[in-house]
C-alpha cells in the first residue's frame, strides 16, 4: 500500500465511548507527545522477521527503513516502510481494537511489512522503470483510484491483501507478488501453478537473484508523515478517519430481513434479540464479505451495521436452536448485497 491510499477503517465517533478503561488519559494526549518509538516497541521485532526473510531470500544489501505514522504505506518512489503508530504501544493497540474491529493480528502484521517492503523494493531498485516491469504489471503511473472494481478469482493476479488488493493498481499488483514470493512456505511455486500470475512470480524471483549482490541505487528516501508531526490528539485522530473513511448506507432491509429473523413478539421461548446476534458476528462478517467481495472495508461494516439497526428497530429475534442455520443465510444476504454495490455501486435495484 503506497501513500496513494488509506490503509483501512477507522471508527465513528460514537465509538470513542466504547473505548477501554486506559481510554480517557490517552485519546486526550496529543500523540507527539507520547514518546512512541519504534525501537523496543512491540513492533519492533516484526520489522526484525522481515529483516531476517529478506536475508533468508538473499537480499543482503536491502534494509528499508521502517518509521511510525498514521497507517500503513510506502511513500511514493521512497524506499521506506511507514508503520501505524498504535502499533508501538499495547495501550494503543487496545483503543484500535476496540475501535475499529479490526486490530492486525501477528500473521497480518507481516502481510503488511511484506507487502510495503515490495514497495520499497521496487523502489530501490527502479524496477518500475524498465520495460519488462511495465509489460508485466502495467504502466506505473497509472491514475491511483480509491474506488476500483476488482475481478474476483482472477488468475491473473496472486492473492494476498483482503479484497484482491494485487487489481488495484500495478504499482500494488508488483507489491502483492513480492509479499507472497517473500512468505515463508508460501508454496508459489505449486499454489500458483497454470496461472498467469506466475510470470510476475518468477520475474521476482528471477529479479531478486539477480540483483542480491548488487546494492539499491536508491538505498534510502523521504519520509512522510512522522509521530514527532503528528499534532493531533488520539481523539481527534480518530475523528478525523471517521469522517474520511464513512460510507453512507441508505437502503430499505426491512422486508429482507423478516425473512431472515422472526417477527417480534412476548410469547416466543428460546430466542434473543438478532440485533444482538448480528453484533456478535459482526466484525468476523466484515473481514470475510471484505476478502472475498472485493467491497471496500468501511462499506462492508456500514451495511452490517446498518442491518443491526433495522433489526433493533423492527425488535427482530434470533431463534437461538437456527442460530447456526441463520448465519449462513445473513452470510449469503450481505454478500449478495456487497457484491451489487460491487458491481453498480448500489445495494438494491
């Protein structure tokens, strides 16, 4: 993910209430001044795995520097890595989580440094500038989109990132490639057998081999955005994604929805209100309908939110002996939706 674009979601403001009990003194602090620093962070050791894979695959003379900042990213044509800042801090990484659903786990955190370090790789190199890249991959300065429509199963392009990330752009098509060619025991070589995705795969390998004595003619750039510039409080942090990254939802699931629950009513035993059931589900429905829809994070938990509403608003119930049976069928329902947004931009009609 360059610094073309936003790495993820972040919370409403209404969230902010909902967050742990270490919330009050920190989301006032001003986030330079909380000291963050990426050595003896608990991030550090991750840059450190990366470090040791880059020397397992021979890269001996590649190092990208890695610096805190607002999210994920590679400044463009820089050879550095920009990491979350809530990730240097456990107090941090709590507010995130219970923020935003969606906290990168250890596997994720290495997905991203993988991904950003082809960034930088292509970068430090100047790969991007030869004709075999361009052949590959595409034309680099490509317009950046936000919004783009992904061919879902595509072989044309390796999966990695949530929501087939590598369709993006060539720049991320180049970035997705090296993280899987870079992944210990990915198997690439059997898991992408017969497709067209093993070209880029190979021009990687093949690349990497070639160039693991030679050092980077760029072997360092710019940084963006430090911590140190980071002026904002952790509040206003959030308040600020929450309204660069909302995504309206204004659809009539009321009828659909009846299908799915049961009516109201005070007779009925061993039920529970489904607001509460699609709640539960809600951040492990985003995250699947996000990978395998294509459909952009903020939209995807907007639309589950917005199915959690009109269930409490119609007190609809989940009957708690089909619950399992109820999941698969609100699954199908919200993907079904994702997938029309996907394709019209629009959920119904």
């Amino acid at each position: 993910m360059s610094s073309r674009a936003g790495s993820g979601y972040h919370p409403c403001v209404s969230e902010l209430e909902t967050a742990p009990p270490e919330a009050p003194d920190l989301l006032e602090q001003r986030i330079d001044h909380l000291g963050l620093r990426l050595e003896g962070s608990p991030v550090e050791r991750f840059v450190t795995q990366l470090y040791r894979e880059l020397e397992r695959k021979g890269l001996r003379h590649f190092r990208p520097v890695c610096y805190l900042t607002d999210e994920w990213g590679c400044p463009d044509q820089e050879p550095v890595i920009g990491v979350p800042f809530y990730l240097a801090d456990l107090r941090l990484q709590r507010i995130e989580g219970t923020m935003s659903d969606n906290l990168e786990d250890e596997r994720e955190i290495m997905m991203y440094l993988r991904h950003e370090a082809g960034h930088a790789f292509n970068y430090a190199y100047r790969l991007y500038e030869t004709e075999e890249w361009r052949e590959l991959f595409g034309q680099f300065h490509k317009r950046y989109r936000e919004e783009y429509r992904p061919v879902p199963f595509s072989r044309q392009f390796v999966r990695h990132i949530a929501g087939w990330y590598a369709q993006k752009h060539p720049d991320e098509d180049f970035a997705e490639t090296f993280a899987v060619w870079l992944t210990p025991r990915s198997d690439w070589r059997d898991r992408y057998r017969g497709w067209p995705a093993m070209r880029k795969l190979r021009y990687v390998d093949r690349v990497a081999r070639a160039v693991r004595d030679v050092p980077p003619p760029v072997p360092s750039g710019e940084v963006d955005l430090t911590v140190d510039q980071m002026h904002v409080t952790v509040a206003d942090f959030y308040r600020r994604w929450a309204r660069q990254n909302s995504a309206a939802v204004d659809v009539s699931l009321e009828v659909d929805l009846r299908d799915v629950f049961l009516p109201a009513s005070r007779r009925r035993k061993g039920v529970r209100p489904a607001a509460n059931f699609v709640a539960e589900h809600r951040a492990q429905l985003t995250d699947k309908i996000t990978y395998w829809t294509g459909v952009k994070r903020p939209v995807v938990r907007s639309l589950l939110e917005r199915i959690e509403n009109v269930c409490r608003e119609q007190r609809l119930l989940s009957d708690l002996v089909r619950e399992p049976a109820q999941l698969i069928e609100l699954s199908a329902y919200a993907t079904a939706l994702a997938m029309n947004y996907l394709t019209r931009r629009k959920f119904h009609g």
